[in-house]
C-alpha cells in the first residue's frame, strides 16, 4: 500500500522501528467483517496487570496504580492510513501528547497491540492509546488496555471520526450507540458496555452515498486543514476540561 502524505506536520503519528503490528493480511479498512484476519492474541504482559512494559518490553513505564483517578484516551483510526479523515482520532491524540508534553514518550505494548503515552492532568493519570489494529478491531486494543489497566467501560475515552457533522464540530457524547461507526462498534462489543464517553469529530458527509468510503478514506482538501488546527486544539481543551471535572468529583457526576 502506498503511503499516504500526512496534512498535519507537526502529527505525531509513528510506529517502532520493528513494525510490530496486529494488522489483518487484508480485507476491509472501513466497513463489515475484516477478511484474512491474523487472529493472533497479544503474548502475556511481563508486568503485574495495571503496570504497562517500557519502550524496550524491559521493564516498566507505569508504578501500581496511584490514589488518583486514571483514565484511558483511545484514538480511534486506522494505522495504515494516518493523515486521513478516517483517523482524525489519532490527530487528536498527538495534539494531546503534545500538549501534555509526552509527544516523545510513546512506547509500544505488545498485549494490546498498541502504542501507550502516560501523562499526568493533576492529581489524574492519562494513558493515551494509539491502536496498531484497523478500524474494525481498535477494540480489542481498547478492552485489553482497560483490562490491564483495571479501569471500567465509563472511565475510557474515545476519540473518533464523525461523519454527521461538519469539519470544525465537536461533541463529547457520554455513551450510546455506535450510530454506524465501525471502531465504535468493535469497542462496545469488546468492551461489552456501551457507557464510554466519546469526543466525536466532525468530518463532513458528501452528498452522493457512493462517494462516502473515498471521503472518509480520503485526505483532508487544502481548505479543510487550514480549519484542522484548530479543530485539534478545540479537541484537546474539551478533553482535558471534562476529565478535570470528572476527577474532581463521582465518576458517575458528568
């Protein structure tokens, strides 16, 4: 597959020199069941659960989980075509871990096929997840990730794509459907729960049916990343402002 030219220069969006990846041998990027799946689980963590392994697998990033509230931030996507609308939730992320200053601190954690940045939002813990899995199975990165972790379906934040609405909307969305969002969809099932809060980015629909799977596939048009930018900055301070809110009080509260 050729690469596909990023339209955000300063995205971070890189995987391990290893290119070590649970990516299917082919099939579907976008919608329906994946065909040729590599159905290959993620070997067991070297660390007790709730640790995640350093950059080397030779020890560990994270100590036992803190007296704090910790949340996971999974950006939705797919890692064969960053730069595309489709994968706008990885955008995201990387505007999140820049702004949290762990652009640099992505490390790779085999058991759920993604890469992991620890970050701190005061007396919170964030881990950031970047699936190595397409779209239609970021959710088994996400449920491993919680799993590990130890946190709960309402303590996990996604971050995706959204067709119904134009480039430069936002909406954070606590809970429901997938309404037809495929890595949503595999989250819920995996996770069992559809209680996860969701920060849905706007991408635009075109107006013929037929040209969806193009638009979403698609790069962003010249005139759409000058609005990008700031799409990613607005993104970023809606995430950071409600996590703050719900590690101050109830996880049940907001």
């Amino acid at each position: 597959m050729r690469s596909v030219a990023t339209p955000w220069p300063a995205l971070d969006w890189t995987l391990a020199a290893d290119g070590d990846h649970d990516w299917p041998r082919g099939g579907d990027v976008r919608g329906g069941a994946v065909s040729g799946w590599e159905a290959r689980r993620p070997p067991p963590g070297l660390c007790r659960a709730g640790l995640l392994p350093s950059r080397t697998m030779s020890g560990c990033v994270l100590e036992p989980r803190p007296p704090g509230k910790r949340w996971l931030v999974a950006g939705l996507g797919n890692p064969r075509l960053p730069g595309t609308r489709h994968s706008v939730g990885l955008a995201v992320l990387g505007q999140l871990a820049r702004r949290l200053g762990v652009a640099e601190s992505w490390a790779r954690d085999r058991r759920c096929a993604a890469d992991l940045a620890l970050a701190a939002l005061g007396d919170a813990q964030l881990v950031l997840l970047r699936p190595r899995r397409l779209m239609n199975a970021n959710g088994r990165s996400v449920a491993r990730a919680a799993e590990l972790l130890g946190l709960t379906a309402e303590e996990v934040y996604l971050v995706h794509d959204d067709l119904d609405k134009p480039l430069g909307k936002l909406a954070l969305k606590l809970g429901g459907s997938a309404r037809g969002h495929n890595g949503v969809r595999s989250c819920i099932c995996c996770l069992n729960s559809n209680a996860m809060p969701r920060l849905r980015v706007g991408i635009g629909r075109p107006t013929h049916p037929d040209a969806v799977q193009a638009h979403v596939l698609g790069c962003f048009s010249p005139s759409e990343q000058e609005l990008l930018l700031p799409v990613l900055e607005r993104a970023t301070d809606l995430l950071l402002d409600h996590i703050r809110e719900r590690s101050q009080g109830p996880l049940s509260g907001t």
